[in-house]
C-alpha cells in the first residue's frame, strides 16, 4: 500500500474540512454582517420616524399658538370696535339729549312769550 496515496487523501479531506469550516465561518460573518446592517438600518428608520414624528408635533405646535395668536387679535380687535359703536351711541344719545333739550327751551321760552303778551294785551284791555 502507498501510504503516500493515503497522506493525499488525508490531507485532501484536512483541507476540505478546513475550506468547509472557513466557509462556514465566512457565510456565518456574512450572517452577522447583514443582521448588523438590518438593525443600523431598523434604528436609522426609527430615528427618521421620530424625527418626522417631532417635526409634525412642532408643527402642530406653532399651528395652534398661530391660531390662539390669531383668534386673540380677532377678539381685541372686535372689542376696539365695540367700544367705538358705544362710544359713538353715546355721542349720538348725548346730541339727541341737547338737542330735545334746546327744542324745549325754545318751547318754554316761545309760551312764557305768549304768556306775556297775553298779559300785556289783557292789562291793555
């Protein structure tokens, strides 16, 4: 027997057994490697999403204190005009009041006239 055929094939099998094993620890790295890359690229679309996420809740935010903004200046700006209608109401009534107040004066004054030419042309009688 030719032990030198059978140290061939011993060391063919040695080093078959080494390739096999080097493959599985390759395709085992490889494993790794893309399980890896999932998961950084799971975190970094977690991250996006809360970013997003953040973005939308500030947004929101100044939409509102916008709006309470808005509805504020609306509110004043209709109080400012309901203290000019009142405002003018009472300059009106204040007017209406002197003017019903001189019409009475000058009705006062017109009977005491009369009243007093009634009188005259009684004591002249």
């Amino acid at each position: 027997l030719d032990f030198s055929f059978v140290y061939e094939i011993l060391m063919d099998d040695h080093r078959l057994d080494e390739d096999i094993q080097l493959d599985d620890h390759l395709a085992e790295e490889k494993q790794m490697e893309e399980q890896r890359l999932a998961e950084e690229k799971q975190m970094e679309e977690q991250r996006l999403a809360e970013e997003k996420q953040m973005e939308e809740q500030r947004l929101a935010e100044e939409r509102q204190m916008e709006e309470e903004r808005l509805a504020k200046e609306r509110r004043m700006e209709e109080q400012r005009i309901d203290e000019e209608r009142q405002m003018e109401e009472q300059r009106l009534a204040k007017e209406r009041q002197m003017e019903e107040q001189r019409i009475d004066e000058e009705r006062q004054m017109e009977e005491q006239r009369l009243v007093e030419e009634s009188q005259m042309e009684e004591q002249r009688l």
